[in-house]
C-alpha cells in the first residue's frame, strides 16, 4: 500500500471485520488510546461494525483535553500582562479556563496570536525583541520534540525575549492509571501510533506483562484500527497480554533517537495533573533545570492560582472511559462546540467534539459501509 485511500479500502475492511468476527467468541473491552483514533472510530462508525460485545471505550489521548484548569488558567493569567504576545496553536483558543479563554483575552485587549508552529513564536520573538513572547507547549510525546527544539533554538541562538508554557503529557503513566483505576473495564490498549513513531515500543511490554494487558501499537486509518482491533482480540482469545505493533510504516522499536535525544536534554519527567483525572504521576515533562529561565511559569510567577471545574462537565469521566459523550446530559444541549462546557468539546481530538461532529445525537446508527465508504 502506497496511498492513504488504500488504508480506507471498504473491500480491505470488510475482510477485517470478518476476520474479527470470526475471532471472536465473547465480550471484550478494549481502549483507543488517542483522540485521533477516537475522531476515526466514530466519523466512519467503525465501533458500529464491530460483533456486538465488542466496545471501544475512548481514552485520555488528547492533549488539548487534560491540559489542566490551572495551567488554562495561568496561560490566561500571562497572556493578559502588557508587553506579552502569548502564542499557542489554534485548538487552545477556545478552552475554557476557570472564568474566561484566551479568545476573550485577546477581545480584552491581550496580544494573542493562533501560530502553526512554535517556530513562528520564535521568529515573533526575534522580530520583536521588546516584547515577551510566549508559546504555549501542551501536548504528548508527539509535540513535545519540536517544542524542545524551539527552546534549545532560543538558548542557542541568544533569544532571550522567549519562554514556553509547558504542560506535556506522557502515555504510558496514563495506561498505568487507567489500569490501576478501580473501575477499569480495559481488557487491551490500542496504543497511540505517532507516539510509538517517537518513543518506539520499549515503554510497553512491562505494562502489558504486569496487567495481563495486550498492547497493539495502531495508526490513525480506518484499516489501521481494524487490524489493531483484530490483533488485539486475537491476543485476548488466546488468553496473550503483549505488545504488537501493527503499525510498523512509521513505527521502529527504538522510536527516533534524534527527537528522544532532544527530549532528554530539554525537559525532565515530572508528576503532573491531568484535567478531570488529577495528578498521574511521573505523567509529564517539565522544562529541566538547565533551562529554568525560560519556562514561563518560573519567569511570570503565576503561582497561588485557584481552579473551579463546571460542575456539570463531566469531561473527567468521559477521559477515564467511563462515560460516552452522549450520555453527559449537557451533550448537544447546553455544551455544543459553539458553547463548549469542557475541553473535550473544543478539541479536534476530543470525544465529545468528535460525537457532535459525527452526529453521535442518539441518532440512528452509521450507514454500514457499503452504503457509506470508508473515507
Ligand atoms: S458534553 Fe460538554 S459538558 Fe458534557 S462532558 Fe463533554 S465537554 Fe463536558
């Protein structure tokens, strides 16, 4: 296969699902690590074709989604000083912080610019070095590289009118907490195929010798996720917990030294809360000590800010699996995209945003795909 519409093939994906039809004898539970996967799941109603008994319950990947209240907050907070031109990738603009979002900042007057890469905040930078520029770096283990890169630029290069807002995120700690949650349902992971890309597979098979879990590192096409699905549930049925990668186009077990070099020397691992879940441990990346002076956080002091979640959001539960989008009883009502009460209904990657997309109402189920291809 040479093309992306070869990954959507409908004859392709029919042979799958027959495949797990034919593999499967009882119910299964399994994860969709990332929000991407989730938005390729529901557009082509992928978890409407799987034998019944068969659920995909959608997972924490998203990283607009558990950026935390306090950090939207602190963003909100640095982004509304005079002199500052806070700079973040578009998806943020809309997030609601405790009473406001960088939209209405921007409307307040604050310098608020959409950029496309954190590059472009470091060109900002260099063209106006009587301003304080500031990028906002959320994200997993897939933006992280690049952000790093930005930061080792700036110290390099001497741009000192620069600092980054950092709240990254790392999968396998997540895996760890849905594991450990009480509550767990999760019998196999579809693990995140752009994160494998970058930290390749060694991460995972400890988790899944530990939890009895298989792992199937999959990609982001509607025949990628079906031969994750097939392959995980055919670890299950044969009672097997290891990590699979199904995605070996763009992932190599050693990941890409390059971006993991650059990781290493710019952030170093750190607890970090996960919005609606709370803290995870060892779950994210913070800016090392080395290059303290340029992390916003340390440079503006915004400390001693105090969060308050709506209480009808349930975006915490919606992250962990436990509830389906449609199934909060402000979906589609009083939280739309237009009126987002939590995170997950602004982000491209957020299950709710993908359920009000794809016209997950409590609408008729998707067309089968030979009325509706793949794509
Ligand atoms: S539908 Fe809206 S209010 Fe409900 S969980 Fe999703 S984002 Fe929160």
């Amino acid at each position: 296969m040479k093309y992306l519409e070869e990954f959507r093939d409908p004859a392709l994906a029919r042979g799958l699902l027959d495949d797990i039809r034919a593999t499967v004898t009882r119910p299964w539970a399994l994860m969709e690590v990332c929000g991407g996967q989730t938005h390729t799941i529901i557009r082509h109603g992928i978890d409407q074709l799987l034998p019944e008994g068969v659920e995909l319950i959608h997972g924490p990947g998203c990283p607009v989604c558990v950026t935390p209240l306090e950090v939207i907050d602190k963003a909100l907070e640095i982004a509304s000083r005079p002199g500052v031109v806070f700079c973040s990738f578009g998806d943020m603009l809309r997030v609601p912080g405790s009473d406001r979002d960088l939209f209405r900042v921007r409307g307040e007057g604050g310098d608020v610019r959409v950029v496309y890469s954190p590059l472009d905040a470091l060109r900002i930078a260099r063209e106006n070095p009587d301003k304080e520029v500031v990028f906002f770096g959320i994200g997993f283990e897939t933006t992280a590289p690049p952000n790093a890169m930005t930061v080792h630029q700036a110290r390099k290069h001497g741009i000192r009118n620069f600092s980054m807002l950092v709240s990254h995120v790392r999968v396998p700690p997540a895996i760890e907490a849905v594991m450990t949650s009480p509550d767990c349902r999760v019998q196999g992971f579809l693990a995140a195929g752009h994160v494998c890309s970058v930290m390749g597979t060694a991460e995972y098979p400890d988790l899944a010798e530990r939890h009895r879990v298989p792992i199937v590192v999959t990609g982001f096409e509607p025949l990628d996720i079906l031969e994750g699905i097939r392959r995980t549930v055919r670890q299950l049925e044969r009672g097997e917990a290891s990590v699979d990668n199904a995605y070996p186009r763009a992932v190599r077990p050693e990941g890409n030294p390059a971006a993991r070099a650059m990781l290493e020397d710019v952030f170093e691992v750190t607890d970090r809360a996960w919005r609606g879940i709370g803290v995870i441990p060892l779950s994210g990346w913070r800016l090392s000590e080395r290059y303290r002076d340029q992390d916003a956080e340390h440079r503006f002091s915004v400390d001693g800010i105090t969060t308050k979640e709506p209480a009808e959001c349930r975006s915490g539960e919606i992250l962990q699996g436990l509830l389906k989008p449609n199934e909060c009883a402000a979906f589609g009502t009083r939280c739309t995209p237009r009126t987002p009460l939590g995170a997950t209904m602004v982000s491209s990657e957020g299950a709710c945003a993908a359920y009000y997309l794809y016209r997950r109402l409590g609408a008729p189920a998707a067309a089968p795909l030979e009325a509706n291809p793949v794509g």
